[in-house]
C-alpha cells in the first residue's frame, strides 16, 4: 500500500541575505544527494517557533475559518432568536448604562463581524459602544502589521463604536499581582492612564522599549470609556479562551469602586475556558480543514512522530484545536529506534497508518558546530527514508519554521554570527508516479504540504495540492485560486 512520508526539520529555511551560511550539501549528503532529483518549491511561513507553525500546518488559516464561522453560524439566520443574544440584547437596553466589546486584533478582517453584529441591535442614534483591544501578539516584529490592523480597524468601525482601551492580553497572567491589579482598577474604571489618540506614535515607542505586544499595560485613546455598574461586557472571541485573570480584576475591582453591589453582565461568542457563568452565543467551533476533519473525510491514518514534550501541543493542532484521543491520529515518540533503518521500514511498509510525519527540531541552543552535528545526525534518517521510499511511497522533506539566531561558531572559537532562515522553507517532494515532464510543485503555504500529502494516498478531489500538471492555463487558473 502507497503510503506519504513527511520529514519536518522545523528551523531549516532560506537563508535570507546576510545569514550566516551553513553549507547542507556538506553536513548532509543524502539531502544533497535526494534534492538533485527531487522537484523543489519553497512555502511561505510566519512563524519562527513552532506553536504558530504547528497551527498554520494542522489548520491552514484558523482566523479566517473562525470569522466564517462567526457570520455565518453565530451571526446567521437564527441569531434572532438564540437566548444569549435575546438577553444581551435586554442588558444593552438598560438605561444609563454601558457596552464595552473586548477583541483581539489578529486581522482587520474582524471589523466586518463586529459591524454586521452591531447593526443587529436596536441602538439609539447617539448610542456609544466601547471595542477595548487585547493584544496577543507574542513577537516585537508584529509591531507594524499591528499599527496597520489598528488603524483599520479606528476608521472602519460602525458608527456606535468607538475604540477605547488597548492592553496586552497576558499584561496580567497572575490575578495576585496586585501592582497590576491596582493598575487595571484605575485603567478601566477611572481612565486613569496614559491617553493616546494617535495609537501609531504609541505603538511605535512600544516597540522602541522593546515590549512585546502581549504584556503591554494598557493605555485609552479616549477618556469617556470607564466601566459603570450594571455595564454590559461581551468577549467578541474567535475561539474559546480563557480571560478569567482580566475578568477577576473587573469583578474584583467592581466591588470597591461602585460602592454596592456590584451587577456587571458579562458574554462571550464562543464559549470561554472560565470559572465564571458566563453565557454564550455559541458552544464551539468546528474547523472544517484540520487535520482531524480532513481524515474523518478521507478514512486515513497518520502516525505523528514527534518529541515526547510536543506531543500535547501538536495533538492540539491536530485536532483543530481541541485535546482529544482521535483514532486517526496515533503518536510515537521520538527515540533513538528512529536510526535504526529497519524500524524505520517497518513503520513505513508494516504500519496501518497512510501518512508518517517525523516532527524533528534544529537545535540551535549552543553552537554552529552543535547544529552541524545535528543536521548530520538527521540526515541519517533522510538516507533511510529515501532508500524505503523509492519507486513506492511519497516523500517530503520540509520544514515548518525558519529560525533567526546569533550563535558562536563552536566551544572553542566564541565569534557570534546570525542564522536568519525567516519566511520561506523549502519543500523536496519525490514520488516515482509524478514524472517531471508532466509535473511541477507549486509553491504554497505549509498547511498545503500536509493536503497535498494526503491527496497522494487519497482520490478525494477537495484536497488541494501543491503537484499539478504542467500547462500554461493550468497554472494560470492555480495562481487565481490563491
């Protein structure tokens, strides 16, 4: 039986002008080898660490399926009449009181939901409701699609909304940090903190002090958004998450400054991980094009080769964004049997499973020699599953991530140069019933590595795949898909 081999040598990329090059046909003769008859492409990636990796791989793009999802599930036909929206809807009608909308602007692509949600309710003319902005990003690099998606969202708001507090979503990840707890008591219900209008200057000193957008603490870009008793709060959340740090701090706070008790109604679009009752518009999402769908629709296996400590993570991914024991998907751990050629065979040729992936790391935490070792170490493996692929299997060699590193050369010689391996990684794609005078590999996304693998044990057209007959109209037509 036809099976896919995908080995990932997550950190392997492109290097990008002024890296420090590390010669692969040197420390790795059977890639050097494999690669001279192999078709090549390069994907895209946006990730130098392998969280965001392993999900763009697992899901493709999970934003744009949780927007979709958002307007037509949660906001479509029936929205009238779902009991959660029917009582946010009373609790907005409360005279005297406020809306206040939390999101994180991953995309600029939100700003149509919340639109279409606002022009739901039944708003007086002047009306205000206050859209506060958590911060997610994990990296100093976001900074300037930041400032884009802010400014985007600041001047193609609904009318009733006007942007109010930005902070980093983990500012406070610890609700015993009273510093911070006192902090977000002033924030949110005194305005009592930095105002910034223009959100670009401040955005752009952020990143001068070097603060990841994550922990940033806080700041207003007006003065009217405090939190008044009996306010209505709804988490405008693409996926469940848990903000219950943020939400103790409001309650907690409340109390104390209201003066009585304290009634503040609380939301979210999806249900959150919380401690707290919170009612919702819709339980979960279901991503279409995880792996875990994409298999169920298929009747196919996959074995997950991986380290033992990524197990957990990738199984979260996998699974579209859910921690559960799915049949299809079966996981080994990596050890020192995986040099071991024979073992290797029999996974590939005497497994049930169609699809294998190998999940390895360059590790890159000591020196240039360190990782030359490495990468010589893991061509070992590529020399086995070349020779067990050959005019039987499908075989890629890829990565996820690329890496940027200042590292010293060896123990001994401490001279620091810079890998910088940053947005494209190759793909080596070798299949003996893909002939190259009829073929070619298109370059793509890293989620479509793991579709167009499955499509080489697959016939379910639907799959999407890098390999497609040569032909001008051919690729014409493909280019205009994506």
């Amino acid at each position: 039986m036809k099976k896919s081999v995908v080995f990932l040598l997550n950190g392997l990329g492109i290097e990008r002008p002024g890296s420090y090059s590390i010669s692969i046909d040197e420390c790795m003769p059977h890639l050097s080898t494999l690669k001279q008859t192999a078709f090549f492409t390069t994907a895209v990636t946006n990730s130098l660490e392998a969280k965001g990796a392993y999900q763009q791989f697992f899901l493709g793009d999970p934003y744009k399926m949780e927007l979709d999802y958002i307007q037509s599930g949660v906001l479509g036909e029936t929205l009238a009449t779902n009991p959660a929206y029917v009582t946010f809807q009373d609790k907005i009608n409360i005279p005297a009181t406020k809306t206040h909308i939390f999101v994180e602007p991953r995309s600029e692509k939100v700003v149509e939901q919340i639109n279409n949600f606002v022009n739901t309710l039944s708003l007086d003319k002047d009306e205000r409701i206050y859209m506060h902005l958590l911060l997610p990003q994990l990296d100093l690099s976001e900074y300037p699609k930041l400032i884009n998606i802010i400014n985007y969202i600041k001047y193609h708001l609904n009318e009733h909304i006007t942007v109010g507090f930005v902070m980093g979503k983990n500012y406070i990840s610890d609700a015993n940090d009273k510093e911070k707890f006192m902090y977000l008591k002033k924030m949110l219900f005194y305005c009592s903190c930095e105002r910034w209008a223009e959100t670009e200057k401040k955005i752009k000193l952020l990143e001068e002090a070097g603060i990841v957008p994550c922990n940033v603490e806080g700041f207003t870009t007006t003065n009217d958004c405090t939190i008044t008793n009996r306010d209505t709060i709804l988490f405008f959340n693409t996926r469940r998450e848990n903000y219950d740090n943020l939400i103790t701090a409001i309650m907690a706070n409340a109390k104390e400054v209201f003066k009585e008790e304290a009634e503040l109604n609380i939301f979210s679009l999806i249900q959150l991980y919380s401690a707290y009752n919170i009612l919702y518009f819709s339980s979960n999402i279901n991503y279409e094009s995880s792996l875990a769908n994409i298999l169920a629709k298929v009747n196919k296996k996959v074995l997950l080769i991986c380290d033992e400590a990524n197990i957990q993570q990738v199984n979260f991914y996998a699974n579209g964004l859910n921690q559960v024991n799915n049949p299809n998907i079966v996981f080994m751990k990596q050890d020192n049997n995986m040099y071991n050629k024979e073992i290797v065979r029999g996974l590939i040729d005497n497994s049930p499973y169609d699809v294998i992936i190998f999940d390895y790391h360059m590790d890159v935490s000591k020196t240039i020699n360190n990782l030359k070792e490495q990468l010589a170490r893991l061509d070992i493996i590529i020399g086995y599953l070349d020779e067990i692929c050959i005019n039987k299997h499908s075989l890629f060699i890829t990565s996820l991530y690329g890496l940027k590193k200042t590292l010293p050369l060896a123990d001994y010689n401490t001279e620091q140069v810079t890998l910088d391996y940053q947005m494209q990684i190759p793909i080596f794609f070798i299949d003996y019933t893909y002939p190259h005078s009829k073929y070619m590999l298109l370059p793509g996304e890293t989620n479509e590595i793991l579709t167009t693998a499955i499509k080489c044990v697959s016939d379910d057209n639907s799959l999407y795949s890098l390999i497609q007959t040569k032909g001008l109209l051919n690729n014409i037509l493909k280019a205009i898909k994506k």
